[in-house]
C-alpha cells in the first residue's frame, strides 16, 4: 500500500515536472527565459524546455500594436485652442528591451505622444495645423520613433484622428469659406461674360475680314472679266479689221472704187451740215482719181456736204473701164 502511494507520488511530481517544463510559443510570439530572476536567452516559437520552478519564460506579442492617445487641448501659434487626438502604430523589434527598458509601455508612449503633439502643433497656426495633417504625421512619428528606439519598438505610423477648433472659429470659418466660394463664383461668372464678349468679338471681327474678302474677290472677278470681254472685243474688233484689209488686198481694188469709197466716207462725215472738211494731207494722192472721175462724169460743183450728200444719192452713170494700157492720162 506505502509503495502504490509512493508510486502514485513520484508519477503526480514527474507530471507536474513535465508541465513546468514543457512551454509553447506562439509563431507571433517570442519567450524570454530568466533564470531565478536574471535574463538568460530567448526563445523562437515552438515547444520549448525549462527547467522547472527555476527558469521561468516571459511571452512578448511581436505583433503590430495601437496605442490610442485620447483627446486633449493644443494651443496653435495664434492662440487658438484645438482639440485633437491621434493613434500611434508600432511593433516590437527586441523583446528584452520592452520587458526591461520601460515599465508601461503603452502609458509612456501615450504621455509621449501627447506632449510631442502639442509642441508640433504649437508652433503652427491654426490654418496651416488644418491643411498639414501629413507633415503633422511624419514629425510625429519620427520624435516617436527616436524616442522609443532604446525600448525595443519601432513606430509604423502616425494618424490624426481629428482637428476641431472652438465653435465660434469654426462658425468664422465657415462664413469665410462661404464668401469665398461666393467670390469665386463671382470671379468665374465675370470671367465667363468676358470670354464670351472676346468670341463674339472675335466672330464679328472674322466675319467682317470674311465679308471684306469676298468682296474684293467679288470685285476682282468683275474686273477680271470686263477686262476679259475688252480683251475679247478689241480682238474680235482687230480681227475683223484685219479680215477686211486682208480682203480689200486679196480684193485688188482699182484707184476709182477707193476714190468712190472715199467720197463716200467724206459724205458720211459731211452728214449733209458740214461747210469745210479738213482732207488728211495723204488724201493728196486721191486727187488724181477725183479728177479722172470729174472727167468721166462730167464737171461737178464745188466740194460741199450738201453737193456730197446730192452726189450719193444721185446714181452714178454707167462706163466700161478701158484697159490701163489704153488709159489716157
């Protein structure tokens, strides 16, 4: 019976030997063995032995954590305060540091990041703390992560949850956001008014270059064609004149039908009114037909439009030519 219960003894100390001894760790875990209180190695994930009830094993979570800094007052450099609050994301780099180098990390990282936000935003006026969150961010996070380099942890990041100014800034601010969309559109209509008036100056000022042009091209085209029909004509004219010498001189005409032709003409300008008539001194030659035509028809009266007109009208007398052999001068 003493020997059951001494076997039952040593089983339950071998049991509860085996259980101190035996530890897991979790693969985003790390263990760090102190041995009767002084720090000894570091454990990877996995099972792992101890020695029991004189090593014992201090689990850190490697993970990436959030530290939530709560809201708080800032003074901006224009003397206005501004609530704000911001999470900070970090993750341990050693784990003997973070056991041993800060007691709470996660309240020393808050007081941490509280004072640092205000000296940021402290030197900043409210306008530009609004429109630079990200330059907020990056100043942050690297006073952070200096700070907590000798505690084992790196910050990832840093995020503003919020900026929100007094309620009667933000009353201000509205109005003035409104004025100036006001203004803009105000600046936009006007701008639009004269884009519009400089095209349809535009339009008019083409327009009148276009009417112009086409007009002097009207014009040329006119001009060009009436010097295409005078061009035309005096050909026409000159051909026809040329036509009628060529057929007078193919004609072979004798010196008494050009003398009849040109008492005809004289006639014609005569017009029955004239009382002198000026003969071209070529006419000279002409004399002599005049006067072998006076022969043949017989003494005429003196030279006068009305003798001319009476000496056209009258029917010439009838003759045979005589061979010019034969013709007596």
């Amino acid at each position: 019976m003493e020997a059951v219960v001494a076997l039952g003894f040593v089983a339950l100390v071998l049991i509860v030997f085996v259980a101190n001894a035996l530890k897991i760790i979790l693969p985003y875990q790390k263990g760090v063995v102190e041995r009767l209180g002084k720090y000894q190695r570091t454990l990877p994930s996995g099972l792992v032995i101890i020695i029991p009830f004189i090593e014992k094993v201090k689990k850190v979570d490697m993970r990436e954590q959030v530290v939530d800094v709560p809201p708080q007052e800032v003074i901006t450099a224009d003397n206005v305060a501004v609530t704000m609050d911001a999470i900070v994301y970090y993750e341990a780099t050693d784990p003997v540091k973070l056991l041993y180098n800060v007691a709470n990390f996660y309240a020393a990282s808050t007081k941490l990041a509280q004072t640092n936000l205000r000296n940021i935003v402290g030197e900043m006026t409210l306008d530009s703390s609004l429109t630079s969150r990200e330059l907020i961010n990056t100043r942050l996070r690297e006073i952070l992560d200096d700070a907590t380099d000798r505690w084992g942890v790196r910050i990832v990041r840093v995020e503003i949850q919020r900026i929100e100014p007094p309620t009667d800034v933000m009353d201000a601010m509205h109005r003035q956001m409104k004025a100036e969309r006001e203004r803009r559109a105000v600046v936009l209509e006007a701008d639009g008014e004269r884009e519009a008036a400089i095209m349809v100056a535009e339009g008019q000022k083409q327009a009148a270059i276009l009417e112009a042009e086409g007009e002097a091209l009207a014009i040329e085209k006119v001009a060009e064609a009436e010097r295409f029909k005078l061009t035309t004509v005096a050909n026409g004219e000159a051909e026809a004149v040329l036509k009628v010498y060529e057929a007078i001189h193919n004609g072979n005409p004798t010196q008494d039908l050009i003398t009849i032709k040109y008492i005809e003409a004289l006639t014609n300008m005569a017009d029955g009114q004239a009382t002198k008539i000026f003969l071209p001194f070529e006419a000279t030659a002409l004399l002599g037909g005049l006067g072998g035509i006076a022969e043949i028809l017989g003494d005429l009266p003196a030279v006068s439009g009305k003798a001319l007109k009476e000496a056209k009208d009258a029917e010439p007398p009838k003759y045979e030519r005589k061979p010019p052999e034969e013709t007596e001068v």
